[in-house]
C-alpha cells in the first residue's frame, strides 16, 4: 500500500480528505473501509487501467466499489485542486516552478460510454471523444487542466483554462495567478485570443498558421507535450471510461497533483 500512497503523500492528503461520518455502537455491517487503503486503490486504478471491478481486494484491501465511491465522494468535496494547490505552493517555495513561462494545449481521448462533456471528435472520424485542456509551467509541471467534449475548439476553451488557474503561494508577496508569457501552436493563432491575452497582463506567443516551422518556439513549447506524456503514463486517462464527467475529472486532477507530488520528491 505504501507504494502507491507514501507517507509524504499521505500526510498532505489526509487533512484534506471529508471527515468521516460518525459510527453508532453496536450498529449493523462492516466497518467502514481506511481512507488510505481506499486512496492505495484509487491509484491504483489510475495507473494500471483496469475497470474497478478489477481491483484484487485481497492486495489492497478494499473493493472496486468503494474505491469508486471514495473517488467520487472526494472529488465532489474538491479535495484534489486544494491538494495541487499546496503542492504547487511547495514546489515554487523549493525553486522547482517556472512561473514566468506557461504553455497550454489539449489532447484527445476516446470516450468509449458517452456522457457528459462528450462530442464527435474531428480527428478520430467524429466517434464520440473528450478533451483534455492542460497549462503546464516552464518546466512541464500541470499547473491546471479541464475536461470537455471532444468537439470544442482549444482556442475557446483558452480563457476558462486561465481562469481555473489556482493562486500559487509558496514566497512572500502576492500569490502567483498567471504568467508573464503564455506559448501555444497554430491551433490558438486569433488576433481576438492574443487582444484578451495582453488585457490580462500576459505576452502570447502563439505560432501562425501558414507560416513555415522554424519560429522557434518549439524550443519552448515542448514542456507542454512533456507534461502530457506524464499525464498519460497514469492509463486509466488515456481512454474515458467513466460516464460521470465528475469522476474523469478528478482522476485528472489526482494525476496532476501526483505528478507534483512526485516532482517535489525529486528536489529534495
């Protein structure tokens, strides 16, 4: 279990999670299932893939059932962007983020049983599909992501992207809210998105369409590409398979904040 929910990990989790509802003496049923084994499971859907039915109870000590539960009770709770929001926090008090440059892009998945924010995706021959809108720092670490249909364009999902992004202590002064310079591909390339990114203080970079490569930004805006590859290493989020959009999203969120998690350990 401690392989997939470590005490650093769980120290920070822990006060975050709902409190538990009271338990009457002498009441009926099984008792209620620890939160870290529930969590160990959740995880470990997440990065293996399977179904939640799937999950060997005898490992980890609770059912598929509960782990989805627990997932959906947390996520409606917000546990997990208050528990990115602390990361990040530790991560720019540690050096390791780079506020100043961001880049954003999106990703498909395949939604393979419908439900909310699902559309015809135009690249994979309009089967129904989702979106994955992520900004990343400098260095490739999720800084904020959402999910919609797969049919959306990413430049009208940019300014709600922004506007989830968290404020980011971790040094004396005001809270981080955005970056200086935001760096995007030809699919954000409008005057209008450009005109919206400078009233708020940020200085686009996007590439233009019908321009040969070889602007350079690339150089730049490859993190983003990073931090998805590291978003998607977690299976369950390479294909949608739950119908609740609810649940896929706070698997994203979990993912982002593990990846933190992870980069945190790494500075020290």
């Amino acid at each position: 279990m401690k392989d997939f929910v470590p005490d650093s990990l769980w120290e920070r989790i822990a006060p975050l999670l709902p409190a538990r509802p009271p338990r009457r003496r002498r009441s009926p049923g099984r008792r209620r299932v620890d939160d870290r084994l529930a969590l160990a499971g959740v995880i470990y859907v997440l990065r293996t893939g399977i179904t939640w039915n799937q999950v060997p109870a005898a490992v980890i000590g609770c059912s598929g059932v509960t782990c989805w539960r627990r997932v959906r009770d947390w996520s409606e709770a917000g546990v997990w962007p208050v528990l990115q929001e602390l990361l990040l926090a530790e991560l720019r008090a540690a050096g390791q983020l780079d506020l100043d440059r961001m880049a954003v892009d999106a990703s498909h998945v395949h939604a393979l049983k419908g439900g909310d924010h699902v559309g015809p995706s135009p690249v994979n021959r309009g089967h129904p599909g989702s979106k994955h809108h992520l900004i990343v720092d400098g260095h490739g670490v999720p800084v904020a992501v959402t999910l919609t249909g797969g049919n959306r364009h990413d430049v009208t999902q940019l300014m709600p992207l922004l506007d989830t992004l968290p404020p980011i202590r971790g040094r004396r002064g005001r809270p981080r809210r955005k970056p200086r310079d935001l760096f995007a591909d030809r699919g954000y390339d409008y005057d209008k998105y450009r005109r919206l990114l400078r009233e708020r203080g940020i200085r686009p970079h996007i590439a233009r369409r019908g321009v040969a490569h070889g602007s350079g930004l690339g150089k730049i805006r490859w993190v983003v590409e990073r931090g998805f590859a590291w978003l998607h290493a977690f299976k369950r989020l390479r294909t949608r398979y739950e119908r609740r959009a609810d649940i896929h999203l706070g698997l994203l969120q979990l993912a982002c904040a593990l990846i933190c998690h992870r980069q945190l350990a790494k500075s020290f």
